[in-house]
C-alpha cells in the first residue's frame, strides 16, 4: 500500500500514464469540489460585494474543472467515447444510453451527437441481406 493516502497501489509500480491521470483526476476533484464550497459561501453571505466576489471564484474552479475534464477526455479513450455520447445530447440523459446502447427506451429525442444521420449510430445493419 502507499504512503500517499490518494494511492490504492505502491507508487513506484504505477506507470507514468496513471501517475498524471491520477493528478488530473485528483485535480478535477478538488475543483469541483471548491465549487460547492463557493456556492455553498455565496448562497448564505449577506454583503453583496463578497457574494459577487465567491460567484466569480466559482466560475473560476469550474473552467479549471473544465480544462482538466478536457485533459482526461484527450488522453483516455473511454473518457473521450462516453463523453461523445453524453455531453451536449439532447432529451433524456437515461434516454442517450438506451440509444448508445441500441435499446428503443428513454427520452423521445432521436439522434444526438453520438448518433449518425436517422438515428444511427453508424454500425450499420447487423441483418443479413436476404433474410
């Protein structure tokens, strides 16, 4: 076990790779986690100028969140395919997954921006011709 309490696994067996995941992942974490510290601030301050002050930091962590989110997403396939099915969709957020995953159930929204043209998610027909 390591000495570093946010490692599961011995330091010095972790790969380069998982080693700076590891700090983006920690990071993102400690981003959002600032942002509903400055929200959780704002929302019971009682001086404007301070609440505004909080407002502005919390905007702040979350494009910091955002860059490292962004940093994930380019460096770990998976991050970067369920992100391209999740982010920026349309209707039901449980719906996209019943659509990802080529079920008929969900929200009443077709398509996405994980779905080619009619719906599709570009893998074509698992039908043999002439059945």
């Amino acid at each position: 076990m390591s000495s570093d309490p946010g490692y599961h696994e011995p330091y010095e067996l972790l790969s380069k790779e998982s080693k700076d995941m590891h700090r983006a992942l920690k990071s993102v974490m400690e981003e959002l986690e600032a942002i509903d510290w400055y929200q959780q601030r704002a929302d019971v301050c009682s001086d404007v100028e301070l609440r505004e002050i909080l407002l502005h930091n919390k905007n702040e962590e979350i494009e910091h969140a955002m860059m490292g989110l962004e940093w994930i997403r380019r460096n770990n396939r998976r991050f970067s395919d369920t992100a391209r099915t999740y982010l920026f969709s349309e209707g039901s957020i449980t719906g996209v997954e019943e659509r990802a995953m080529g079920r008929n159930g969900g929200g009443s929204q077709e398509g996405g921006p994980s779905s080619g043209p009619g719906g599709s998610l570009g893998i074509g027909s698992l039908r043999k011709e002439g059945i």
